[in-house]
C-alpha cells in the first residue's frame, strides 16, 4: 500500500430546519455509504473523511470487505475491520453508493494507508464555542462542497438557551440548526471555537436566509 504524500427575507424564520430536511451533503450522510468499483465490486463501506488544517477532504476512510482485505493480504486488526483510504479523485458518483473510476483489481494500487489521521467523526459531537467562550451548541455535521471536497460549513445544533437568546424559534423537533462558515473557526481543540458573538452569530443566519 501507498502512503500519503504531506501535504444564509425579513419573512422567512431565522432558524434552519432539521438537517434531514435541507438538501445538502454532510459528512454523517457519507459515512457508511456502499463503495462500489466500476465493474461493480464492493469494495468496502465509506467510515469516514479526514480533515486538514484548510478544512480539506484529502483521504476517505474505508472500512474493507473482509474478502476484499484477504486479496489484498491487508491484516485485519485485533478489534473492527480492516481499513484503508483513497483520494476523492478516485469517485465517478456519489449517490446511494459512492462510484469509483476504476475496477476491483486495479484498485490494489490506490488503496493508502496512513496512520494519525484527524477525521471527521473524531470532531462531531464537540461544543461550540463562541467570543468569551459563549456556548452556542454542539456540532451536528460538517457541510461539504462535493465540487472541491472541502468543508464548506459548519452544522451546529443550536442549544436553547442560545436560541432564546438570539431570539431563534425550536423546530418542531425540539431542535434548531444553524450554519456557520469554516472560515469562522478560530481553533478546533476540545472544542470548536469560532469568531462570532451572539450578535454576530444571529446576523450571520439572518443574512445567511435572505439569501434563500
């Protein structure tokens, strides 16, 4: 195996909806998505996308079909499956399935391996933080922009406090969700911090709608 080189009108409500009803792709509607080669070989199952520094997608982690980890003599660890990455450039399609460009065997040699890799699953889940560490919620997905396969936003559930203080209505689901632009985050440590105060935050999602 190979190794990785280094390298949102004044009308409309100013919440966004459940994230099962916006019409995007997120890092969690990726992860366990079937991976079929081009002459329709599984080849695995997607577990996740690993992140830089840029908010970059380099690499998708694939969780092998135990055949598939035998032909290619990849060892099975101690605990889960075998695993392996390939570059987004290796996808024909993304739909149901994520189509690659090329045929089971061949794959052999695109297969990477890499190990310390930051990826997604590993950052949803932490609280946002805010200017004076002001806790607007949890980061529910990342938002990702198919066309260069990078992070584009952030999708943060909004805690209710935070929404009552910003004035934002729950969904029905007892939820409320927000966008907010990677170029925001400050740092992501335990945390994920960003460079918006209450204010800022609201502005942001009230410009951010009157652009629907």
């Amino acid at each position: 195996m190979g190794t990785l080189s280094p390298r949102s009108h004044r009308d409309k409500p100013l919440y966004f909806q459940h994230p099962s009803c916006i019409q995007m792709l997120t890092c969690r509607q990726v992860v366990n998505k079937p991976i079929i080669t081009s002459d329709g070989r599984m080849l695995g199952k997607v577990a996740s996308a690993t992140l830089e520094e840029d908010w970059s997608i380099p690499l998708l982690s694939i969780l092998l079909e135990r055949n598939v980890a035998q032909t290619f003599k990849i060892r099975r660890p101690l605990l889960g499956s075998p695993k392996a990455f390939i570059e987004p450039r290796e996808v024909s399609a993304l739909s149901d399935n994520v189509i690659l460009k090329r045929g089971l065997e061949e794959m052999r040699d695109y297969l990477i391996d890499v190990g310390g890799a930051m990826e997604a699953n590993g950052v949803l889940g932490r609280k946002v933080l805010g200017e004076e560490e002001y806790y607007f919620g949890d980061l529910q997905d990342l938002i990702i922009d198919q066309a260069r396969w990078r992070i584009s936003q952030l999708l943060v559930e909004v805690r209710k406090k935070a929404a009552d203080d910003m004035g934002f209505p729950m969904t029905l689901f007892g939820t409320c969700h927000a966008k907010v632009p990677v170029k925001r985050v400050k740092a992501v440590t335990n945390s994920v911090l960003i460079s918006l105060d209450p204010q800022g935050f609201k502005e942001y999602v009230v410009k951010e709608r009157s652009r629907d």
